[in-house]
C-alpha cells in the first residue's frame, strides 16, 4: 500500500513568465509541492464531475475607442463564454456545393445571420445548422455569391456569467441596465454570451461586479509575498515536506486569485532536467605523525618506508581509512620540507604506507608528517529532485575556472546497472546516483564545479495549467503613505512627497491633512500638483515646520510564492512553490504555468 500511494503521489514544476507590450522579458522555474489536500481535491472532482462553483469577480477598465458593428462601445469582461464572429467565404460563381463543413465554424452555438450576395437567408428554412459540433451548414439552393455568416461559436465553456448579478459604475457612479445603451441617462447594454458591456459612448474607469458558474476543478491560482514577516528580504521561499500539510498560502495577496485556462493540456512526462548542482568536496579529517628515521636490521641503510596511522578516532577495532593526501612532510633535525619527496606506497582500509627519497632523511632525523584521510564516500552520490528514476540520459560536468569546459560522463545501459560506467542510478525510488571513484569520462566528481543532469522518471501523465496574472493583477490598493515632515529653508515654496497622492473612483485626488507648525490647513490653503507629487501651501515662512499625511496608490508587488486552490476564495490548496522574489508592477503581465506528474 505504500508502494502504491508514493507511485500515485504527484509532483509539480513550475514556470513563471513576466511580459509586457513587447513580450516575455523573464522566465523563472522551481519545482513545487504537492500539498496532501490534493487527494482531497481529486477525489471532489471524480464524485461529482458536473458539480459548479459560483465565483464572484470585478472587472475594472476603460472601454474600447472604437465602436463595433452595432455603433457601441465594449468593455470586455474576464468572463467569455461565447464570441462573437463575422465569417466572410466565396463560394465561387460556378459553385453547386450545398453541404459546407466548415472549420471556422467548430463549436458554433448560433447562426444570427447569413447573407449570399447580400441577400438575407432565412434560418431554418433556407440555412441549416446540421452539426453545431463540427460546424457543418447546409443551403437549400447551393450559394453561387459570396457567404456572410454572423454567429456565436464557444469560447470558454468552462464559465458562464450568471445574468442578472452584474453591478456597472461608471467613474463611481451606478449605472443601469437596458435594452439601449444611452450615455446622457446612464444605461448599458449587455452581452452575457459574449461577457460585453456595452455603452453609446467611450468611458473611462468602468467597473463591473458580477457572479459566474465555474466547472468544478483545479479552478485558480494566487500569489504571495513573503510567507511570514521574519523572511529576509529578497530571498528565495523554500517548501519541502513539513509544509505538505499546509491548507492555505501565508500572505496570500488579496483578490490575486486568476482562473485556470482549460481545457489543460495532457502528455507523457517528459525527462526531467537539474540545471546546476554543486559537486561536493571529499570528506575528510586532518591527522598528524611524528616519524623517527632509523636504521635498517643490516644496519647498514636508512629505513625509507613507514606507516601512517589511519584508524578510527573511537577505537583499533574499527576499519581504517583510506590517505587522500600528504599535506606536509617536515624534517625537523634539518629544518627541510620534503613533501615533494614523499610518495604513497599502499593505500588501503588496512595499511597506509608511504615511502622516503634517500636524500630526504637520515638515521636519527625526526619527520613530522601531516596528512587527510578520507571520512567517506559521500561525494560520490547525490539525490535528484525528481523519482523514481527509470533512465539516466545525460550527466556533465562544468569546470568551476573555466564554465567553457563541459565534460560528459559515461552512461551504461541508462545508468541502471550500479557500479558499470561513471555514473548510475543507486537507488531509483528515492533518486540517487552515484559516481565511479575514477571516472573514464568526466573528472573525478568531487572537481569544483556544477553537475548537469537529465534524466526520465516514471512520470505517467504530466498535466499543465495555465493562469495569467494580467496588468492591474493584483489591484491596486490604497495605503497610507509615511507622514512626510519637513522644515521649510529659505526660499522653499512647495513639499515633494514620496509617494503620488492616490486618487478615488471619482478621479480626484483623496485630500491630505496638512499641517503648518501643528496646526492643519484647509485645501484652500494648498495646492496639489497634477501628477500628485507637490504639496504647495499658500504661502511658507523658512523656520516653519509642514506635515503631509496622506495616501498613496500601491501598485507593486513582490512575488515570492504561488499555490492553486480549488475555490476563488478559501477552498482546498492543491499545491504551493517559492517562485520569486519578482516584482509585478500594474503594466506588467505575469504568465504561470504548472507541470503537474501524476
């Protein structure tokens, strides 16, 4: 049963992509955590596969400059289930065709007007609909003039807004709906299907609350900021696997949650790639060793070799340690360093040897040799993010000095006979591979520099979602500004601030509370620049102190954390990632994608 429950268990990558008028400019990805409310959630969705969630969104924006074909202005809603489309085809004047099968035309939901040679056609009787699916017409006399089709076809069948539940103002004034749009009497016009609100004339600052059905799923992902006040600042988030029983995300930023495009897109787990793993030291201990040269039995030579301790520090009884290096070979009778002079007879668990030059020492000197001996071979293994591993596709190594030097280990049969080729797969389920002590390919691993690794995983099915986080994401929001004290210098006239005074839904600036020498002063007695960043009082004496308490327009964040949640507010968390820290600004757009294995 455990064995089944880690095989089922899914694991996630996530991509982020910020982009602008002239495209994506930056791409981060980290993989994620898989949170245990997941089971939860997949369970929810199979008992009930038709089940809806209502969601309550507000939309905010200007209208289009342009009119459309009926001569009104749109504000486009986030929530589209249908559009609407103007299809143009000629047919040929030689044409005896009936039957047109259409790919514009897929996922048709209505034909509202078709015309051959302008001449209106009458549906039902001299159009037909024969397959809304496949988007499959058919005429009652085959068209010899050019086909004009107006239509609704689908769009997003994943959300459709609740009619009736919209609330319009316009600049922080209510509008109402009616069946004609007319500016002087506030009325709008609205195209459910198509999520339009519609206007006689251009306005600005629109903002549309409304309720829409959602089909009930992985329905949306957040961001956050930092996850607790105590982080340091711009430093990365990291989840493992204490916070697989996290329920919601810290810090979540308010009304940041977006929709999941659907449908998602399926595919075979594809090999998975860790782009930069530091290659371990060898772990070793510093020992030390007095020698004392003597005579050999025949009394006739120097003794030249000699044995380095090399057992455990807890006791003779346990297995010795293997020399990785002389670091130091001192004569102190002669006050000579005779480390160049100094070579490695055996080396072993058992016996570590080295051997003298002749003209190193001689009978009565004293040798003070310093020595590491190698702890163990942790070095040689390394765990990779993702498991279990089923094939090892490439390993490479990438010199520290030098990063133009790439060097490829050798792989035998995938990596999946341990101790064949320089690198293999030691333990699959729980991805660690370990490297061969002498390597034929790439260095020794423990060389200082980065592993680059590919490999496959028994993956099954890879699942991507797909939310974007548009300008304006999250809202702006109105704060308080620091107080900004000055006092006034000779020949000062005006306080700049830190901050533009923010501005409310009427498009007036929010008044400050100024204060001159402690006392406050009336908004006639000042002046507010137009880009809100100037206090001017009416007049200023040097010595005179002046205080601005006021607010301003937040509208830039740092990014450190995403999660998807099932619901639009509250709900179950799928799963969470540090992605960040990023900074959003309000004209810029944030792409996330999230690989999910299962």
């Amino acid at each position: 049963m455990l064995k089944d429950i880690s095989a089922m268990n899914p694991k996630g990558h996530v991509k982020l992509e910020l982009y602008n008028e002239d495209g994506t400019f930056y791409t981060k990805e980290k993989k994620n955590l898989v949170v245990n409310s997941a089971n939860e959630i997949v369970a929810a969705m199979m008992a009930d596969p038709a089940k809806v969630l209502r969601v309550n969104q507000v939309d905010k924006g200007d209208t289009s400059l342009s009119a459309n074909s009926e001569s009104l202005y749109s504000f486009g809603l986030t929530v589209q289930s249908e559009e609407k489309i103007h299809f143009e085809y000629n047919v040929g004047s030689t044409g005896s065709q009936t039957v047109f099968h259409l790919e514009n035309l897929k996922g048709i939901t209505d034909l509202n007007k078709v015309t051959v040679g302008g001449v209106v056609l009458e549906n039902d009787k001299d159009v037909f609909l024969k397959d809304a699916e496949s988007g499959i017409i058919e005429f009652k006399e085959a068209p010899t003039e050019t086909v004009e089709i107006v239509f609704h076809k689908i769009k997003n069948p994943y959300m459709k807004i609740i009619k009736g539940t919209e609330s319009v103002t316009v600049k922080g004034e209510i509008w109402s709906k009616s069946t004609t749009a007319n500016h002087l009497e506030k009325t709008y016009q609205i195209d459910y299907r198509t999520g339009e609100v519609l206007f006689e004339q251009p306005v600005q600052q629109v903002k549309v609350t409304y309720d829409y059905h959602m089909s009930y799923s992985l329905g949306f992902m957040a961001i956050g900021g930092k996850p607790s006040v105590d982080h340091e600042n711009y430093q990365p988030v990291e989840f493992g696997n204490t916070n697989r029983l996290d329920t919601f995300m810290k810090n979540e930023l308010a009304g940041s949650r977006m929709p999941v495009h659907y449908p998602a897109t399926v595919s075979d787990g594809a090999k998975e790639v860790e782009p930069s793993i530091p290659t371990q030291p060898i772990a070793s201990v510093q020992k030390a060793a007095t020698l004392a040269i003597v005579n050999n039995v025949d009394g006739v030579s120097t003794k030249l070799i000699y044995n380095l301790p090399n057992l455990h520090d807890s006791g003779s009884g346990q297995t010795g340690r293997e020399l990785l290096e002389i670091m130091s070979a001192i004569n102190s009778t002669t006050g000579e360093n005779v480390t160049d002079r100094v070579a490695i007879e055996s080396n072993s668990l058992t016996k570590v040897e080295i051997k003298f030059a002749e003209d190193a020492v001689s009978e009565n000197d004293t040798v003070n040799v310093t020595y590491r001996l190698k702890l163990d071979n942790r070095h040689l293994t390394y765990q990779l993010g993702q498991s279990p591993v089923v094939e090892l596709v490439a390993v490479r190594h990438v010199d520290a000095v030098n990063s133009e030097n790439v060097r490829s280990y050798n792989i035998v049969s995938r990596g999946l006979r341990p101790n064949e080729g320089d690198v293999w797969v030691s333990n699959p389920n729980t991805g660690h591979i370990t490297f061969s002590s002498n390597p034929t390919g790439g260095p020794a691993v423990h060389t200082p520099g980065q592993l680059y690794v590919e490999y496959k995983v028994n993956s099954g099915t890879v699942v991507r979602f797909v939310a974007d986080f548009p300008k304006g994401v999250p809202a702006p929001s109105i704060e308080n500004a620091p107080t900004k004290s000055v006092t006034v210098v000779s020949g000062q006239t005006s306080v700049n601030l830190d901050h533009p005074i923010a501005k409310g839904e009427d498009g007036s600036f929010i008044e400050p509370v100024v204060a001159v020498d402690g006392e406050v002063i009336e908004p006639a007695g000042y002046q507010i620049s137009l880009d809100g960043k100037t206090i001017t009082p009416n007049s200023l004496i040097a010595g005179q102190s002046v205080t601005v308490e006021y607010k301003y327009e937040k509208s830039t964040y740092d990014i450190y954390q995403v999660a998807m949640f099932d619901e639009k507010v509250g709900g179950k968390m799928f799963n969470i990632s540090g992605i960040g820290p990023v900074t959003k600004d309000k004209n810029t757009g944030m792409r996330v994608t999230w690989s999910v294995t299962f």
